[in-house]
C-alpha cells in the first residue's frame, strides 16, 4: 500500500485523540444522573430524566443525594470505592409494566446513575447450557476453529442478531474477522482484515475499562447530559456513553442500525472483540448483555488455555530441535565447519530459506541468501546501527532504503534491493570474548501476498469544497492487496529459536 500522506496522518491522529468518554451525552435508551463525591449533589441530569423516572431534570439538579428516596442510601454507601466498578439496584420504580434498574458506577470524583427499563423476557435465559460447551479447551486448530462457532451461536441465541463475528487484533491493531455467523444472503466478512484506524487508541480503551458495548439504535438522537456548569461528567465506565459521529456514520456506511460489542481479554489484553451487527434497532435486556459477557469472558478463559498449551508444545519442539542442532555442531573442531554441515538444519529451525553466520571476517552462508557483498552491507547496518542483539524484519527494503543511498542512485522501490535476494532476515549478534563480534542470519526470499479488506483501507477521508475530513469507508466490498518485497512474517516462537541459538553459541565460541 502507498504510505498515508502528511494530511490523512494528522485526521486519523486526530480521530485518535477524541475524547470519547467527555460527550456529555447519552443514548436515549435510559437516563442519567451524576452526583459529585465531594458535595454530594447532583451535578448532571440526562434532558430525558423525566421520560424515563417522571422527574423533571431541573428539579434534581443542584440537590442533595438525600432527596432521591427512591435510591437506598445504602447501596450509595456501600458502593466500592475503586474506580469503575458497578451495583445494580433493580425495580427502584416501575413505568407501564416495565420496572426501572439503577445502576450505580463509580468514577474519578464521582458517582454516575444510569436508569434504565427492563422489560421481562418472554423466556429466561439458560447461561449454563450455552457455557458447558465452553467449559472444554480446544486441543487443535480443527477444534479451535469450532470453540470460535461455538461461542457465536450462543451469541447469537442469546441476542438474536444476525451477523456475529469474532474480531482478532494483529500487533499492529489491524483486525481481523476469523469467525462468522450470518443470515443466509447477508454477505460474509469472514478472512477480511480492517485497518487499525477503524477501531482508533481510544475506543480500544474503553473497550479494556467496559464489559461490553451497546449501540440499540444508530440513529437515534442522543440525549444531552444537563448540569450545573458547562464541564461534561467523565463517562469512561458508562453504558449509555453517546456514540462518536464518526462511528456512527460508518455503522451507516456498513448497513448496520445496531451493534453490541463484547471485548475478548486475554492476560489482561485486548485481544479482540466480539462484535454483532442487526439490519434493524434491537435493544437487548441488562440479562442479555450480561450472559454474553460471561460467555465471552468463559471463552477468553478457553482460549487462553489453548494458546498456552500450545505455546509450551511449540517451545519444547523448539527447544528440541535446538539443542540437536548445537549438538550436531558441537561435534565439528571448527565451528565454521560446523555451521556449514548442519545448514539445512540450521535453516529449518526458523524455516528459512538461507542462512549465514559471520565471526570477526569469517564468513559462510549456506542455502539462498544474498552474496558476499550484499551480506557486507547487511553485515555493517546490523553491526553498526542496529541496537538490537536479535532483529526481525519480513520487509527488508523498508530497513535498508535509507542505507543504501549511497549504494545506489535509486532506492525507492523494493526491486533496488533484489541484489540482496531476499526480502526478510533475522540477525543475532553477540560479543564472545575468544571470537569477538558473533552475527547468524536467517533469510527468506520474497513471498507475494493477497492480502483481502473489508473495502479500500487507504480510503478514510472525503472532500468537500476543498478541505479535507476524515470520513468512514463507504465500501466494504472485498478489497485485494497485492504486497511485494515482503516475506512470509517471522512468528515470536522462531524469534525464541534466535535467542536460543544466540546464547548457545556464546558457550563455545
């Protein structure tokens, strides 16, 4: 892809610093008060107070907590003093034959109560026939593969949207949708990637700091927060924090009238989310939205079990596979000789396509790499600029370009660097006190990639009159993206095999 212009930068980095949790504004799906800790007062009623409770905003705000009788005090007093958490007090008043939940979230200086209707279910929601298929950790891909499915069936029982999807974050924050259910004809998202400025820093936040996000009707008019000054309540932890236009629009862009949103956290991370989309407005009960939280946080649980097991089956094999390695060189007087012998396993261990190990000036290369002097130039970037003991890189011309200005009088484009013959290396280097500087190299040549996207990712801005806006992709039809000069990327296991490799080395060189 083209690298994003100066202009385009600067919108997404400003979309990225949008203060999201200081709207001062709500869905309409409930109302809102916010009391200040200090005083204990109302600073902040929602304009829709008396729709919902059949109290005139103005006659709350500026008050004492003390005069909300219908809140027990002690649930107030009770309220854990750590930032965030949340009690819900249930059927504080009844409207029609819906009764009215408060829930009460502690904030920096603050206490926010959100009132909402919820309405009786027409059949109760059975949460441990959905979760005892979680309760099994997949032992292989095939079996992960149908964790995911299982999971967004009971999503999608539970909510009754039609599209469920699991959306994986890469290290880059571009997502990824790896598993999909959705009505018959709706068109499939499934394999498709979104870049990282669809999902910015921000929301990425408060997905961590929240269980879970509703949007029941994207066109609905949000309801303004009215308060005694003009400063907006921090509404971090809120479930009925307005939505950004900008997400807004994009909801519209995608067809979608309402989402809800569950993050997956694994270790502590966001590793991704689960995210739901309907044609129509669909509001989902405080029971709902709560049963596909713990079904999500059950199968986060699973996952990382997995991912765990399969980690500590992936580092034995290495360190297998390592330590014939060394042994087998071990065996030869001179470790040059040595390296030589066992290139093909040498190779294999990090699945490359070449290698070489340089000691002082001595040097040999084994398997396709670059030449001798290709591999001096490589040599003297790694030795004399790079402050890493161990580099990974899939996209080698994007390290060099800069270097080899004096080499070439063109160096734009990847092809300039093909004398190298290669399009992605791991180095380790390491300083022996018999040998001096130690370097081994892994190389991979070029792999071209089809990369598909939900739409074109280098499109997020529109023109009007001249000035430019940052604007959401109007397209998510399947979008390919050829990339060249790049190889297959390096994993974080092989990363460990260098590592290895480096240290023992270091033992007899």
């Amino acid at each position: 892809m083209d690298k994003t212009s100066p202009d385009i930068a600067r919108l997404i980095q400003g979309c990225e610093s949008e203060q999201l949790h200081l709207s001062g504004a709500i869905q309409p799906f409930g109302a809102m008060l916010c009391i200040d800790i200090a005083t204990e007062r109302v600073t902040h009623a929602s304009a829709n107070l008396k729709t919902v409770l059949g109290v005139e905003p103005a006659a709350v705000l500026g008050q004492s907590m003390a005069t909300l009788d219908w809140l027990p005090q002690r649930n107030l007093d009770g309220l854990s003093l750590t930032v965030g958490k949340k009690e819900t007090v249930s059927h504080i008043a009844w409207t029609g034959n819906a009764s009215i939940n408060a829930t009460l979230i502690r904030s920096n200086d603050s206490v926010l109560i959100e009132l909402e209707m919820s309405a009786q279910l027409k059949e109760p929601i059975s949460f441990q026939q959905h979760q005892r298929p979680l309760m099994s950790v997949p032992g292989n891909i095939e079996e992960l593969e149908i964790y995911h499915r299982t999971l967004l069936t009971a999503i999608r029982v539970v909510t009754g949207f039609r599209r469920c999807m699991i959306y994986r974050f890469q290290e880059d924050w571009v997502g990824e949708v790896i598993a999909e259910i959705a009505d018959e004809g709706a068109g499939a998202y499934l394999g498709l990637r979104f870049p990282a400025s669809d999902i910015p820093a921000i929301a990425r936040k408060l997905y961590l700091l929240n269980a879970s996000r509703m949007i029941p009707d994207s066109a609905a008019t949000p309801v303004p927060l009215l308060g005694v000054d003009s400063t907006p309540p921090d509404l971090s932890f809120s479930d009925l924090r307005s939505v950004s236009p900008v997400h807004l629009e994009y909801l519209h862009n995608m067809g979608v009238a309402a989402s809800f949103s569950v993050p997956i956290k694994v270790a502590g991370q966001l590793w991704g989310l689960v995210a739901c989309h309907h044609g129509e407005p669909r509001l989902l009960s405080p029971d709902q939205r709560a049963t596909c939280e713990a079904l999500t946080a059950v199968y986060a649980l699973g996952h990382m079990s997995y991912m765990s097991a399969h980690r500590l089956q992936m580092i034995d094999s290495l360190d297998r596979t390592t330590d014939r390695v060394l042994e087998s060189i071990a065996e030869h007087d001179d470790p040059l000789d040595g390296i030589e012998r066992n290139g093909e396993l040498l190779m294999k261990a990090l699945g490359a396509s070449g290698f070489a190990l340089a000691v002082g000036t001595n040097v040999v290369i084994v398997g396709d790499g670059p030449d001798l002097d290709g591999l001096a130039i490589l040599d003297d970037w790694f030795l004399q600029q790079c402050k890493d003991s161990i580099f990974l890189t899939d996209h080698l011309a994007e390290v060099l370009t800069t270097v080899l200005t004096d080499v070439s009088t063109d160096v734009s484009t990847d092809s300039n660097l093909s004398f190298l013959g290669v399009a992605g290396f791991v180095g380790v280097k390491a300083r022996s006190v018999r040998s001096g500087w130690l370097r081994l190299y892994w190389f991979r040549a070029e792999e071209v990639q089809s990369i598909a996207w939900a739409g074109n990712p280098q499109k997020p801005i529109s023109e009007n009159a001249g000035a430019i806006s940052l604007s959401p992709r109007r397209s998510f039809e399947r979008w390919v993206e050829t990339k060249r000069g790049y190889c297959h990327a390096w994993s974080n296991e092989q990363k460990l095999v260098a590592s290895k490799f480096r240290n023992g080395l270091l033992g007899w060189l």
